[in-house]
C-alpha cells in the first residue's frame, strides 16, 4: 500500500521547515540606550543582552529598551545626571 501526498501539503510542509531553519538575525529588534554622553541611540540586536552587549559607548548604568518603533521620539533626547 502507498500512499501519496498531495503537493500543497509538501509545499506547506516545506516552508515550515524552512521558517524554522531562518537565522537568529532574522529575528533582530531595535532597541534604545543611553550612550556615555547621556544621549539616547539605538542599536539592533536578535535580544536584550546581545543589545547590551554590541551597543557602542553604553552607558555602565544603561539598559536596553524594545522600540516597537525605530524612530521613536526618545532617541536623540538627552537624559539629565550624566
């Protein structure tokens, strides 16, 4: 007995696989920190830590903050104690 798939299903069945194959970089995200001169910029990254990480000239008491927009109006502010 055999059986046979009908192509739909083999084609559905491939992009799956292919969308589970996709590098992490696929997946990166903009996020917002404050930079040692106390100016808010951005730097995108496929996670939170990744971000802290990468980010150039990051603050040593900055985090990061997901942009859901990347042209927030909170980047290029300045933020006060620095």
């Amino acid at each position: 007995m055999t059986y046979s798939i009908p192509l739909p299903k083999t084609i559905i069945g491939t992009l799956l696989v292919a969308a589970g194959l996709m590098p992490v970089w696929a997946h990166a995200a903009t996020y917002a920190y404050v930079h040692q001169t106390g100016e808010v910029r951005t730097v995108v990254a496929d996670a939170p830590m990744v971000a802290i990480m990468i980010a150039p000239g990051i603050d040593e008491h900055s985090g990061v903050l997901l942009l859901i927009d990347p042209s927030d109006t909170i980047v290029g502010d300045k933020v006060s104690g620095m």
